[in-house]
C-alpha cells in the first residue's frame, strides 16, 4: 500500500433487486402486478457507507469477496463510477445478493440469499493487515467474513465502527462486533429498551460512542455515560425508499468523527445523510455530497 486511507469499509458487497409493493406485510395472493418495475442494481450495507464516505471527500477502500457472476460486475462498476477503490477477492459462491420489498411509505423487508456465503469465508491476514494498516479507520460490516476478521483489526490498533442494524439486543452472532468496535451503530427498530442495551454495549465493550437511529424519533447518543436524543430531520423531499439511510447515517457520523467534530454535531450530520437517503429510490445510488450536508446540518433541529 502507498498513501493513507481515511476510512477502510469491510465487507458488506452485493446486489440488491428492488420491488415496490401495493402495502407490507404482503398479503397473500398468487401474483400481484408491478406496474413500477422490477430493478436489479449493485449496492449493500459496505457498497453504500463506502459511496457515503467518499460523496464526503474521504479517501476510502473496500475490501470484500466477490463472485465472477454478472453481480459481482455490477458491484466493480459501481465502485469505478463513483471513484472507489475495491480490492474484491474471489468468492466461489458467488456474490451476496438480496431482494428488498419495498411499501408505498419507504419501508422494506429484504430477503438475503444465506447460498451466497460460507462460514469459513475469511479475508487474507496479509491483504487484511496491509489495508488496514494503511487506514485511519476501519468500518466493519457484520458480514460473516468479518467476524474472522475482529482479532486481527484489534491486533493492528486501528479504531474500528460497525453497524449491528436490526439488532435485538440477544442474538450472540451480533455480540464480538458489538463489543470490538469503538463506534458502535444500530437500530432501535427492534429493542424493547435501546437505552439498556445501549449501556450494555459500552459496558461490555471498548465502544466511545453507541448510537440508536429510531426513524422519525430522531436518534438517542450515548457517549462517555450520558445519553442524549438527536432530533429527527424533515426529509428535503418526499419519503420514497428507507433503504440505505442507516448506512447514510453512519457515513456522515464518521465524516464528523474523524474531523474532530462533538458527538452531537456528528449525530446531526447523520440525521441530515439519512433523511436524505430516504428520498433517494432504490434503484439509485446517490449519497449525499459534503456542501449538501453542512449546509441542511446548520439549519437542522438541535
């Protein structure tokens, strides 16, 4: 490696086909017409933090196994036209793949395809250690590679994020990420009590700052013991697809973090990405672009 990277993205490749539906949960019925078309297009939870990071003008890399099938094509262009260096290693099952559901209010139900993966799927310690060694920050997606890769990103010092998701707080799987990452991201979609759980992650883990976007409830921020709430952000135009506003969200957190910026004004970046996201369709891959973000963040709910 020669240079530095701002903002190593692990894992988190694939491709996505995206179907609007009349309403979810879909009730059942032998077919329904689609009269907004069926779309198949690159991008996951790595793809979208990594275009995040780099419309914020950070130097950022992604690292992640992908298939030779026409997925994994369309995840390579996608990096080229949006300036991304990749360093995709070989995947012989193929590249990750989903289909999201889509309801006329933005949100989604996706169904991943578990084929695409193996649980022996790991990262080269040489091309892992190198990359990393060469990054500022390491975002670490909960991919099954990635939790391979968790004692050796501890061994290199870098600081790492990572975002649990839909999270409820007891699944194991979601545990080693949780408590290894310095900056933690998840949903309150699913927890019962986002503050306990909140508290639990910083106390069982190294985690500086642990935040919960909860929708249109804005975000709660928990950092060095105190808990805050980040107000929610209207939206700069209509709610058209809720897909990929976390990934948004956790982009322009680090965008602040990494500018020296307080945990309240990195929060507020994220709230401005993530309501941006929203009105972006899924078809898209469109991350807000870092005029865009300071400027709706100066006028933003404080």
């Amino acid at each position: 490696m020669t240079g530095r990277i701002d903002v190593l993205v692990l894992g988190g490749a694939g491709v996505d086909t995206i179907i609007k539906v009349p309403e979810l949960p879909l009730p059942y019925a032998d077919s329904y017409m689609i009269d907004s078309g069926i779309r198949t297009r690159a991008g996951q939870t790595g793809d979208f933090v990594a275009l995040g990071l780099t419309a914020l003008g950070l130097d950022t890399h992604h690292l992640d196994l992908l298939g030779d099938d026409p997925e994994g094509d369309l995840v390579r262009a996608l990096h080229r036209e949006h300036g991304v260096a990749l360093t995709a290693l070989p995947q012989p099952a193929g590249t990750r793949r989903a289909v999201n559901l889509v309801g006329p209010d933005g949100r989604r139900l996706s169904l991943y395809d578990s084929s695409r993966a193996h649980p022996d799927d790991r990262f080269p310690e040489d091309t892992l250690r190198a990359l990393a060694g060469a990054a500022r920050h390491v975002h670490v997606t909960i991919t099954q590679p990635c939790s391979h890769a968790l004692p050796v990103l501890r061994e290199t010092g870098v600081p790492l994020s990572t975002d649990l998701h839909d999270w409820d707080g007891e699944n194991p799987y979601h545990e080693p990420f949780a408590y290894a990452a310095d900056i933690v991201f998840l949903s309150a979609a699913a927890l019962t009590d986002p503050e306990r759980t909140m508290r639990r992650i910083a106390a069982r883990g190294r985690a500086e700052a642990v935040v919960a976007t909860d929708g249109a409830r804005g975000a709660h921020l928990l950092v060095g013991g105190e808990l805050t709430r980040t107000p929610a952000v209207a939206p700069p135009a209509p709610v058209v697809d809720s897909n990929g506003a976390g990934d948004a969200f956790a982009a322009a957190f680090l965008y602040g973090w990494l500018g020296g910026e307080p945990p309240g004004t990195c929060a507020r970046y994220g709230a401005v990405a993530g309501a941006h996201a929203c009105t972006v369709p899924a078809s898209r891959a469109e991350a807000i672009g870092r005029d865009d973000l300071l400027e709706r963040s100066a006028a933003a709910p404080r």
